[in-house]
C-alpha cells in the first residue's frame, strides 16, 4: 500500500516512490515492486483504464489531445458538453458546460459566477481546488455574511432541513459532488439531486 496518506505528506519522505510504470489501482516502483494506489485521483477510473486509453488514442487519431477553446471547437467537446447538458437538463434553469484546465480552476470558476447572487453552499469533505476563492471560503463567510455555508455530507434526506436554513440565509447556490473522491469514495443518496432540486435554482 503507498504510505502516509496524501501526496503532499510524502514529498521529502523516505516514503516518496518513483514510479516507473501504473495498471488499474495499481503503482510500480523501479524495482517493479508493486503498490495499491490510494493516494492520486487516478484511482478512481484506475491508471490506464481501457476505455479512457480508447477515447485519447481516437482523439490523437483526429490530431489533437488537448485542444484550446478558442476559434474552433472539437468534436469530442461538443459530444462531452451535450453529454452533461442533457444529463442535467431537468434542473431548475437548465444547464450549460464550461471547460477548464483543472477542477481547482473549475470551482474557482463556479463561485466567482455564482456568488453574485448570494452565499455558495458547499458539501463537508468536498473537493474545491488548492486555489483561488475556496482557500479561505469559510472565513470569507463568516466575514461578509456572519455565517458559515457548508452542509453535512447527504447520506440521507435529513440534510435537507439544514440547506432550507441556508437558503433562509441567503443562499441560492450549491457545488456537490454527486460522488466525492477526496472525502472517502463516498456517494450522495439516491434522489439527492432531485430533492435539492426545489431548493436550490442554480448548482
């Protein structure tokens, strides 16, 4: 198992490893001892996963991999942003799709939009970027509203009755992720995005 938690703890430490090669969940030393990979997002979808090698081996076959939004649009962004577009399409107001380098840059991005129209809920153990906004968002809070605006994470509908409180404070917007990486693997309960819904008119 890689040690000592997340990767900035490791940077120095007799723990770092170098890695000379990754399959699955899995990290491979220079010696080709093996590691379970806890420790980086890749874990998620897991290191060389085959369908993502797929779409990124189509893509390079187009002449691109990574394409700046500018003049021309990809036809693989525009499949993505229809993806999510449609996936959300029953939320009050619609949806749309914005890209970014990082989901550090894609929070920062949300709030700045976002907090124009009042406090910004977050979810406790959520993952809001290394910059920006959300560094001091708690202090921020408290300063410019008198209040913290963060709820418990949604393992069941008892949550609710705490963003109806927040929303009576002001809020009127909240960045959930429907499943959390840096808090634990921890998805929110089934219909958690359907019963926020009413609450909350933009996410």
């Amino acid at each position: 198992m890689l040690p000592g938690g997340a990767i900035c703890n490791l940077e120095g430490s007799e723990n770092l490893i170098v890695a000379g090669g990754a399959e699955g969940d899995f990290l491979y030393d220079e010696a080709g001892r093996r590691y379970i990979n806890f420790s980086e997002s890749t874990n998620i979808l897991g290191h060389r996963n085959p369908e993502v090698m797929r779409i990124i081996s189509e893509c390079m076959k187009q002449g691109f991999i990574h394409y700046p939004l500018t003049v021309s649009f990809p036809k693989v962004a525009e499949e993505v942003a229809g993806g999510i577009e449609g996936g959300l399409s029953g939320m009050p107001g619609g949806a749309s799709c914005v890209f970014t380098s990082s989901g550090s840059e894609a929070c920062d991005a949300a709030l700045s939009v976002m907090s124009g129209l009042g406090p910004v809920v977050t979810v406790e153990g959520g993952y809001h970027g290394n910059t920006g906004q959300f560094m001091r968002k708690k202090e921020t809070d408290r300063l410019k509203y008198g209040s913290e605006f963060e709820i418990p994470f949604p393992h069941d509908e008892s949550v609710l009755g705490e963003m109806e409180a927040l929303v009576r404070k002001g809020a009127r917007s909240i960045i959930v992720e429907p499943v959390q990486a840096e808090g634990g693997f921890r998805k929110v309960y089934d219909s958690f995005l359907r019963d926020s819904g009413g609450t909350f008119p933009i996410w």
